[in-house]
C-alpha cells in the first residue's frame, strides 16, 4: 500500500491531494492523517513542493467541508428532522441533540468550526450545523482555512521528518494507513452498536 500511494501521488501531484482532500470531507474513503501524512514522504523524496502540497491539501479540505455547510445553509432545519428521527442510529443523534447543536452553533459556532479540525472524528460534519445555524459564510472558510492549515502543516511535517529521517519508517506506514482506517470504522460501528437515544 505504501508503494501504491506515493507513486499515486507523485504521478498525479498536487490535483490528486486536492481530489482526495475534498473527498475525505464529503465521503471520507482515506482519512487526511494518511493522504497529508503521504504527501509529507513525497516532499522528503523530492517529488512535490511542501508549499504546493500545503495550498492543494488546505483548498481541497476547505471545499470539501464547504459541501456540507452548504447543504445545511440551502436545507431548513425543520426539513431534516424526519430524516433525523428515521436514521438516527446511524447518525449517532437525536433530535434534540441537533437542536442543541444548532443553538450553540449561534453562541460559539466560530470555535468549535476550528477546534474540530484538529479532531479525528466530527470535523467534517461539524459544516452542516454551521451551515443550519447560518453561520457567516466568510467566518465560516476563514476559520476552516485556519484550522485545516494548521492541521495540514502538522500532518505534512510528521510525513516529511519521516520521509527525510527514517528510510525504513516506510516499510510500516503502509499497514498503519490501514489500521488507522480500520480503527475509524471500529469506532463508527462501536458507537452506532452502543448508542441510546437521550431520555
């Protein structure tokens, strides 16, 4: 796997990152740890630019998340709530779990947007309940931009010192992009196995 993903990524550069950036924000296939960590190994072997690698990984998370925030700004909350109450197992939610959502949302929306970046889980589809709230479309990508920046910086730099440090560190990144995959499904199906609705 590991062979696959930098050859990947170095045949098709900068637009792959973007691609899969903002597919990991829609439908997330490969989480940013494994494609920005990659990205990260190709610039320690010379075959990308870490300036390029930081602009397509950030702009192609930014549009991803933009994808949700747009849904729910063009999607009345009250429409969603018969979606809500028939998948709610799968959505892990209540009802009013997204009622209170949506009012911190008007309180500290700006916030949560950019510390949810630095989470595994939640930083996706945290833009949907910014996008319900109605949160200002510019406070909303200037501070998805901050975060995702940051977080992109962060995983980029680990795959880079990996990379440039630790030849034989790329023997093993390819089985931990799969555990990390793996473990992101575990957690998923443990919490949909485990959840009860509030009250």
């Amino acid at each position: 796997m590991t062979d696959w993903f930098l050859n990947n990524i170095e045949q098709w550069g900068y637009g792959a990152i973007f691609v899969w950036m903002a597919l990991e924000n829609i439908i997330p296939p490969i989480p940013s740890e494994v494609i920005m960590g990659f990205a990260g190994i190709a610039v320690a072997h010379g075959k990308l630019d870490f300036t390029g690698v930081m602009i397509a990984g950030t702009l192609g998370s930014t549009l991803g998340n933009y994808f949700w925030y747009w849904i729910g700004r063009n999607i009345p909350l009250a429409r969603l709530r018969p979606f809500v109450e028939r998948n709610g197992r799968w959505l892990t939610v209540t009802w009013s779990d997204v009622e209170r959502i949506d009012d911190f949302f008007f309180r500290h929306g700006q916030w949560l947007v950019f510390v949810l970046r630095f989470m595994p889980f939640g930083r996706s589809m945290v833009s949907l309940p910014a996008g319900i709230s109605t949160m200002k479309r510019w406070k909303f990508i200037v501070w998805t931009l901050a975060g995702t920046t940051i977080w992109n910086l962060f995983l980029t730099g680990a795959g880079w010192y990996l990379g440039a440090n630790f030849r034989e560190a790329e023997a093993w990144t390819g089985p931990a992009a799969v555990a990390i995959c793996v473990a992101i499904a575990v957690w998923y199906l443990y919490r949909v196995a485990t959840w009860k609705p509030r009250g």
